[in-house]
C-alpha cells in the first residue's frame, strides 16, 4: 500500500479573454476589485476580468469562468430576470428556492442549447449564452403576459 496521500492539483483558472493565468486576491489586495469583501476572487487585472471561490472551499476552486465587465453585467441582468420565475414557481410548486433557482436555469440554458457545468452554476455562461438566455426570458414573458409585441 502506498504511503501518503497524492496531492491534488490545484485549480488554476486562465483568463478566458487573454489566455494568461489568473491571480488569486483576497479583500485587501492591492487588486482587489471592491472595497468591501466579497470572499476570494481569481483576477486578471489587464482584463479586468475576475470569478469568486466557492465559499467553503479550501482549495479556492473558481465559480466559472472569469468575467469580464460586459459578462458581469450580463449574469446581474439574467439573474435578476429569473429570480422572479422562481419565486413563483416556489409558490406554485412548493419546492425550494435553491431547487426552483436551479431548474430555471437548466431550462433557459436548455433553451439555448448550451451546457452547464456540473454545478450548474449562471457563472459557466458567457456572455453570448447570457444573452441568448436573457433573449428567451423576454420571449416567454411576452407570450405569457399575452400584450402584442411593439418591438417589431
Ligand atoms: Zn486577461
């Protein structure tokens, strides 16, 4: 039997726009992006592009890819189109907020034929996904509320 246990390599993200390595910053850093402290972030600082850790892991494994300005806005503007599907599928369907959060994602994310990573997380997305996504939120608000469209 062997002795020791094998190291696992750690995850560390490239940036998703220039390609170089990502520098891992806590609250503090001369690079850290906000004042306030938001928990760990993998950061590409030419980019200004960056994804936090999930919150308990040691071993600071990025959220998703790394997000850009554009990309960030993009996330902020698709979870809050979809935080109020599942609010009233919580009041419909009784289940939790965490499992109505997760299927509406997988559906939208379905729905542009894209993959999610296996956390299923809206931080896999890009921004050509998140728009897409948000694209067929405002379809299917549109049809469900039943007023002619005046966009087109
Ligand atoms: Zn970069």
């Amino acid at each position: 039997m062997r002795v020791g246990r094998p190291v696992k390599a750690l995850p560390h993200p490239n940036c998703d726009y220039c390609g170089a390595p990502a520098t891992l910053a806590r609250a503090g850093d001369e690079i850290y992006p906000y004042r306030d402290n938001h928990g760990s972030l993998w950061i590409c600082v030419n980019c200004q592009a960056w994804i936090g850790v999930f919150p308990r892991s040691t071993r600071n494994v990025p959220l998703g890819r790394l997000a850009d300005a554009r990309l960030r806005e993009l996330k902020a503007k698709l979870h809050a189109m979809l935080e109020p599907l599942a609010q009233a599928k919580v009041r419909r369907d009784g289940c939790s907020i965490f499992e109505a959060r997760a299927k509406g994602l997988k559906w939208v994310t379905q729905q542009i034929g894209a993959e999610l990573a296996e956390k299923g997380s809206i931080h896999s997305l890009d921004a050509e996904q998140c728009e897409g996504a948000i694209a067929i939120i405002e379809r299917f608000e549109q049809e469900r509320s039943g007023y002619p469209s005046d966009s087109d």
